[in-house]
C-alpha cells in the first residue's frame, strides 16, 4: 500500500457504466479495502470523515453516473481531501462506445441514463444507447480530466483487476508513469495521454523465425537493438520525455500514460515499451502494460 497502516488511503473508482467498476472493485476488495459501491456524493467527506476515526485504513469507493445531479461536487471534494495531505487515488474506467454497446446488448442490461420509452428496432436501440453512453463521457469529463485512466476496452477482467492492483501498490509521492504498447488496428488507447507511432520501424513480423515471438523474447531484442532507427526512434521518446516530466511534476500530475503503438502490437511497441520502462524506472514509479499481450486469454 501506499502509506503507513495508521493513515487513511482513500481509492476513489468512477468511469463509464459497463466499463468495469464492480471488477476493479472486487480487486481493491482483495486487497484488503473496505468497499462502497454506489455512495452518493453528498455522503463522501462524512463518510471519509467516519473513517478516519474508525479502525479502517483502506477505503475504495466507488460512484457512478446515477449520482449525476451531485457529481459536480466530487473534483472540490478530492482537492480538499488532498489539500489536507490524504492519500486520495482516482481510477477512472473507460471503454469505447463500440465496446460498451455490446456490453449492454450482451448483458440486456439497461443505460442508467436511457429513456424509459421502448424503441421498435435494433438501430434505433443502438442509437439511443449511444446518445446515452456521450450523455454519460459529458457528465463525468471533469473526473476523467484528473483520474488515472485505465481502458478497458479489449482486455480481459482479470487483468483489469490486475492493472489496478499494480497501479494502487506504486508509491505515491511522486509522478506515476504507465507506459502502454498497442496495436493501431485496434484502436488507440483511450487512456493514453502520449501516444508515439512507431509503424515506419522495421519489422519482425516479415522474419519468419521471428514472427511468433514477441518484444519480450531474446531474438527479437536482438534484432530491434541491431537496427538504427529503432535505436533513434528510443532516443526521441526519451529525450522528449526527459524534457517534459519535470514540467508535469511540477503541474501537479498525478499520472501521465505513454502509448507506443505498431500494427501489430506484438513486436516493436513492446520492445520500445520494455526498454522505455528500464529507462525511466530509475527515476520515475514506472508501470508497463501490453494491451495485445494482455488481452489474449490464458494458455492451458
């Protein structure tokens, strides 16, 4: 955990309906946090404030979209809290619009914020849904703008809860840097706050001895290392990174997300993420992620 066992940490979950909250809740709840699902704004700082005086030193709240009147109020509430010197993480839970209709069409379940009449066919259905789920990004952009974003996206429950279990244990003083490989042919990530292409770079996948391996495994680091504008390519993104860190720090970020993206999300992006990673992990609380990777399921 973040602090010592006699202050209060405070997890905040917020994000998009179907985005994953119960999930990401469930592993703080593994963690050891007492968990509240659903609070209502207006019961926030009593409820911190109850527990503060209670034996509980853990607590992961979770709000979402049903509480809209009141949700203006949660930013001024963070600051406060922070303000006072408490330990306060919010984790924002975000999803395509692509990906959270098919969520709610699979499940059958109902938009907090969908109209209650009944639509004749399935465009129109999709239509309101959309309408619904911008509705909802509009209503919770000012807790996106300073939360830790995880996209949800494509990848699986369990690594979702594995991405917010990692991000919860990196210390919190100082700027937490998540850097993200992705494949462009699925989208860019939603959390990303930089986002580097490195299509142009030589690659793997045309090396058939190479093509089942990723950036993660010896022949490929070899062949990338041995390659001059993969090397040039990393001395960019660092020196770029480098120059504006500092700045971010000091603008009170909390968190910054560097995507690096190729077309298949299996070979250059994770190689420049891993290398990137052992560079900055020096210095910065640094996090990797594999969005391709991670989103395939278990091997038996």
């Amino acid at each position: 955990m973040h602090q010592s066992p006699t202050d209060l940490q405070i997890v905040l979950i917020t994000g998009m309906s179907g985005s994953g909250k119960s999930v990401a809740l469930h592993a703080l709840e593994d963690l050891g946090f007492y968990c509240v699902d659903n609070l209502p704004p207006e019961l926030f700082m009593p409820l911190v404030k109850l527990e503060r005086t209670s034996l509980v030193n853990w607590l992961a709240i979770a709000m979402d979209v049903r509480s809209a009147s009141a949700l203006p109020l949660v930013p001024e509430q963070l600051r406060q809290l922070r303000a006072q010197n408490m330990q306060v993480d919010s984790i924002f839970l975000d999803a395509s619009t692509d990906t959270l209709i098919r969520r709610f069409s699979e499940t059958r379940r109902r938009h907090p914020l969908s109209q209650g009449g009944h639509c004749d066919n399935l465009l129109d259905q999709r239509h309101a849904l959309a309408d619904a789920i911008e509705l909802e990004r509009g209503l919770l952009s000012d807790l996106r703008a300073q939360s830790h974003v995880i996209d949800s996206s494509i990848i699986r429950p369990t690594q979702l809860q594995s991405y917010v279990k990692s991000f919860i244990a990196a210390p919190a003083e100082q700027l937490t840097l998540v850097f993200e490989s992705f494949a462009f042919k699925r989208g860019i990530p939603s959390d990303a706050d930089y986002v580097f292409d490195v299509r142009m770079l030589p690659n793997p996948h045309y090396e058939p001895a190479l093509r089942a391996l990723t950036g993660q495994d010896q022949p490929v680091i070899e062949y990338l290392r041995q390659q001059a504008d993969v090397a040039l390519m990393l001395d960019h993104i660092r020196h770029f990174l480098d120059h504006w860190l500092p700045a971010l720090t000091s603008n009170h970020r909390s968190y910054v997300t560097v995507a690096i993206g190729c077309t298949g999300g299996q070979h250059r992006s994770v190689y420049l993420v891993e290398q990137l990673a052992t560079l900055f992990g020096t210095r910065w609380v640094t996090l990797k992620r594999h969005r391709e990777m991670d989103a395939r399921p278990p091997q038996n």
